[in-house]
C-alpha cells in the first residue's frame, strides 16, 4: 500500500489527488492518506472513486504518543492494522516524521516531496538558508527525495538520500470556461480576474490576509473579480460586484477561465497557472518560503516578473496592468516547463511497490529513466 502523509493546504492536497488519477491509470495498489481533518473531506470528494481511504493525522499521531486514554474502538485497530502494510510512505511535507513513521513497518520504502531551489547563494537571508537547510536535512531521513522542479535543476541539493528530480504536478482541467462562469453567475464573454489567497484553515494564513481584501475590495478595474473559496467560510464583507466563488472540487477550472490570478505566494497556484498558461501576480512573501516562489517565478520570467512592494489598491492595480500586458511573455516562459510530474511519480511507484528499504539502490537507475530531468 502507498500511504501520504499530507501537510495542510490545498498545493499538497491537490498533489496528492493527481497522484492518485495518475496511479490508477497502471495499478489497482491501495492508496491511503493522513492529512488534517479539515481537508478530509475535500480529499475524499476528490479520491473515493479510486478506492482511498482517507485518514486523520492527528488523531493517529495522538494515538502513537499514547495522548488518547479512551478505549481505541475496533474500526481504529482496523486502521492501524492496515496502515501497517504500507510498503511506499511519502511525505508532503513535514520537518519530522520521527514519531508518525511509527505507524508503518521500519523495511517501508520512505519518499519525501517537496519543490523550488534549495541551493544555498550568497545573496539569501538567514531565513532562507535556515529553511533551506531545514528541507534538506529533512529530506536526508528518507529513502528517495522527489524533488519538483519547474526547470532542469543546476545542482543536486545537499541531501543523503537518492535525489530525483521530477516536473511539477497537477491535475487536468476537467470544466470548460463557459461552464465555470456559468456557475459564478457571469456570461461566455465577462472576463474576470481570481483572488486566490489559499486555505483560510491553515495556522500559516497569510499574513496581511485583511489588508489584501481590503484593496480588492476598492480597486477600480474593468474586469469582474472572483475571490475563490477555502475550506472555511470567507466572512469579509466584499462588496456586492465582487463574486465568492462556491469550492470548486478541481480548483485548476476555476483558474483556467480566469484571465489573471492574484495569490499569496504558494506552490500549488503557481503549478495550475503554469499548467493553463494564466499571468500569475504573487503578493509580497510573509515569509521565507513565501518569498523563494516569488523568486521561482521571477526566474522563470528572466526577472521580468511585475513586484508587489506594498499591499495597496493603487498599487495592485499598477501590477495588475503589468502582468496582462506580459500575457505573452508568461506564455512562452510556461510553455518551456514540464507538467508531467503525477505521471513520473505514479510510474515510479509501480516500479518501488516491490522494493524494500535495504534493496532501494537497485530501483534507482529506472526512476530516472522516466524523469525528463535526468
């Protein structure tokens, strides 16, 4: 069985769940995750018909450090028992997996996923470098560290593990345009702009999260604005000509009838706006890992990329003109990226879902046949 160890957020949900498609396309092997109950359910809308079963983390991380006194009921033992069978464990991600890899047997194949540059230059902070090196130490208590790239990597990470590079991963679009706007109340012709500020659930929630609303909420522009949903109900009062769009189960439809998406720096956005070819306006990084993929996409735009110094409607408009009138130039630098990272990763763990840890090396020349990265 594959078993996902999901941190909170949308990015790390959606990798999971095309994950999940890709795999089914080759194996028929159980799939499982652990993830925050606040994201069980939109998980679970999204994979019940490829036989996961979704879990919650927390509640069994508890159970491993014997925080839960009362009887463990026999559905739970259940779980844990098949938990136990787990042959492929995969992280996305957390610094310290020490107590819940408890759950799985010690001869379990370990796989850690994560993205962006973690090489340390002269010209990152402190922050940044402690970051970076936090992810690599992390990395190196795994067996293979899945590295998602947006471009052919210059240097393999200082990691003590075997280092794949893969392209990023995301779902297909599965709603035409006509038909998204239909159901956010707009005609075949209106064009809008997104407001993606990520799940509202998350203790990580961007940081000047009111400020950001409170410009959209006074910005004077000719297209319409849609501020996407989360897992939480959004209760800032938005004026009436702003659209709160409903959960989209496949949020890469919403943004694929956008024309512009305005998000917090975050990974999963950046994925889906690569994908169907959106200009992408990120709003100042809050903090260091926020601020490496303002930096990813910068890079990607040859350092053409519209910046955001202050959170103000004025400003924001300014930004916003600057990115639709770069369409073009965001076009061509995303065309230039691979997108077939669930792929790679579902063909890879068909080809681990017989291995063990102590046997790991000898699968490692056939995980890199299958990455353009190689």
């Amino acid at each position: 069985m594959i078993t996902s160890i999901l941190n909170s957020g949308f990015g790390h949900a959606v990798r999971f769940i095309a994950m999940v498609e890709s795999i089914r396309k080759y194996s028929n092997i159980p799939i499982s995750c652990l993830v925050s109950g606040s994201m069980q359910k939109f998980i679970s809308l999204n994979t019940s018909r490829y036989n996961c079963q979704v879990y919650n983390i927390y509640y069994y991380d508890s159970l491993i450090k014997n925080k839960i006194k009362r009887h463990v009921s026999s559905r739970h033992k259940r779980v844990l028992n098949k938990l136990n069978t787990t042959s492929i464990m995969i992280n996305d991600f957390f610094i310290n997996t020490s107590n819940i890899r408890k759950l799985f047997p010690k001869d379990a194949i370990t796989c850690c996923l994560y993205h962006g540059d973690l090489n340390i230059h002269e010209e990152d902070d402190d922050n940044i470098k402690y970051f970076k090196k936090s992810v690599c130490h992390a990395a190196s208590q795994h067996d293979i560290f899945f590295h998602i790239n947006i471009e052919q990597p210059d240097f393999i990470p200082n990691i003590k593990c075997a280092y794949i590079p893969i392209p990023i991963i995301t779902r297909q679009v599965s709603m035409d345009k006509d038909a998204v706007k239909k159901i956010l109340g707009l005609s075949p012709s209106d064009r809008f702009i997104l407001i993606h500020a990520g799940s509202a659930v998350m203790e990580n929630v961007y940081s000047n999260l009111y400020e950001f609303y409170t410009a959209v909420n006074n910005l004077k522009t000719d297209y319409r604005i849609v501020v996407s949903n989360s897992l939480e109900n959004n209760s800032f009062p938005f004026r009436r000509h702003i659209i709160k769009a409903p959960l989209f189960n496949n949020g890469i439809d919403l943004v694929n009838a956008s024309e512009l998406v305005v998000s917090k720096p975050g990974m999963g956005i950046l994925q889906d706006c690569i994908a169907v070819k959106k200009p992408l306006l990120f709003l100042p990084g809050d903090f260091a890992e926020r601020n490496l993929k303002i930096s990813l996409l910068n890079k990607l735009l040859d350092n053409n990329l519209p910046l955001l110094k202050k959170i103000s409607s004025s400003e924001l408009k300014k930004c916003m003109d600057e990115c639709l009138g770069i369409a073009e130039l965001y076009k061509a630098a995303y065309e230039k990226v691979y997108t077939n990272g669930a792929d790679v990763l579902a063909k890879s763990m068909e080809i681990l879902r017989n291995a063990k840890s102590h046997d790991i090396n000898e699968y490692i020349p056939a995980l890199y046949k299958i990455t353009p990265y190689h």
